[in-house]
C-alpha cells in the first residue's frame, strides 16, 4: 500500500511538471511565488490601480458653466426739449396767448389760447363762424400772436380777414387817423396802399411775412428788401405787427 502512495504521489508531480511546463512563462513564474509574495504584489497592483485611477479622476473632463447674462440698465429717458413756438420766438416763451376775436363770430370776445394757436383755433374757440361770412382773404393757418385781434367779416377789413387791433382797412392807417395796418392780416393791395409802397415792394412783404411766420415786432420791416431807414420812419407809425 505505502509503494502504491509512493507511486501515485510520483505521477502526479510528473503530472504537474508536465502541465507547468507547457504554460508561458509568465504564468510559470506566477504559480511558483508563495502566497506571501503573491499578496504583496496584489497590494502593490491595488495601489498602483488606485493612483491610475485617482489620476484620470482628476483629469476627467468637467462641464463648464455658460457664464449668466449680464442685465443691461434701462437708459433713463432725457425729459423731451421743448421748443419755443413761433409766437415766442424773439422774446420769453409764453405757454398762453391772449386774442380778441370779433366780427360774425357765434361768441366774440377775448380768448385765451395756447402758444403757437393759428387764426382756425381761435374761430373754433369763439363757437365758429357765422353763416355767410366771406372767409375768402382769411389765413386760418396764421400763427396768432399775443394781443391782436381777429375780425370776421366787418367792413373794412381784408375780406373778412383779422387786424391786430382796430379793424379798419389800409386807407385809414396810411391817411394816418385810424388803427395802423396790421403786418400779419394785410393784403397786397392794402400794402400797397401805405406811402411809399409799390406793387413790388407789398409782394415782398407778403412773402416775407409767408417766410418767417409773420412779423412779430415793426423793427422787422428794415429786414424786408427795399425797405430803408427814411422809408422805416415813415412806414412806423402806420403799422403794428
């Protein structure tokens, strides 16, 4: 029995010596280690393991936040300019303007109008006009000027058209006993009525009564073309803006 062990125990070493021998290298030199070294090297590959691992942890790659938007400021509207209406140009601007409307109006009177109102606000502002009055010489689009009045439809005046102040035509203010003309209602052909005044030179005065608006003092008479000193002395006293 003890010889028959014996001989197993041989053959199965030539057994193993055998298998051991027909395996790589590699995998003889690992089977021949204790298991003292084996788990040596299975602590050093965990460590070696865990640093490649905390390695490409720290290298991996994180998703960047988009930066927020930055909120812009509302812009602070700048308060609007405001602008002097034509009727204040040359002097203080004035948020009113006082007119006398007469003449074949539904209410006559004086009326107070904001700056920069036109002949049409006024004649609305009096109720209207009375039916048959002849509007033909009236400019409703004028822009009224403080103190002067507007006169419908009263003999002696531009056909139907307003003074700034009396009412009269331009046969009174040149025969010097009536009101003075008025530089912003007068026709051409009561222009050319004052002394000294042809055909031309009323023409020019109406044009540049069309071109700047209307005359808002006399003293803008020197501005007009063909209008000097002497003529200005005799013309003063016979108009008013």
């Amino acid at each position: 029995m003890v010889e028959e062990a014996v001989a197993a125990g041989a053959g199965e070493r030539r057994w193993r010596q055998a298998v051991r021998e027909r395996l790589p290298l590699w995998v003889q030199t690992r089977c021949g280690l204790e298991p003292r070294s084996l788990a040596a090297l299975a602590v050093v590959l965990g460590v070696a393991a865990g640093a490649a691992g905390g390695f490409f942890w720290a290298g991996r790659p994180e998703q960047v936040r988009a930066p927020e938007a930055v909120r812009v400021a509302p812009a602070v509207a700048s308060p609007p300019s405001v602008s002097a209406s034509p009727s204040a140009a040359g002097g203080g601007a004035s948020a009113k303007v006082v007119v006398d409307v007469g003449g074949k109006v539904r209410r006559p009177g004086v009326l107070t109008l904001p700056a920069g109102s036109r002949v049409a606000d006024a004649l609305r502002a009096a109720g209207g006009v009375r039916a048959g009055a002849d509007l033909t010489g009236l400019n409703r689009a004028r822009v009224l000027f403080d103190g002067e009045q507007v006169l419908v439809g009263v003999p002696g005046t531009a056909a139907g058209g307003g003074t700034a102040g009396g009412g009269t035509g331009a046969g009174a203010g040149a025969s010097g006993g009536g009101v003075p003309l008025s530089l912003n209602t007068a026709t051409v052909e009561q222009f050319d009525g004052l002394p000294g005044v042809g055909p031309v030179l009323a023409r020019r005065l109406v044009d540049h009564r069309t071109e700047h608006g209307g005359f808002r003092s006399v003293e803008e008479l020197r501005e007009v073309d063909g209008i000097g000193e002497r003529r200005y002395a005799d013309l003063q006293p016979l108009v008013r803006p």
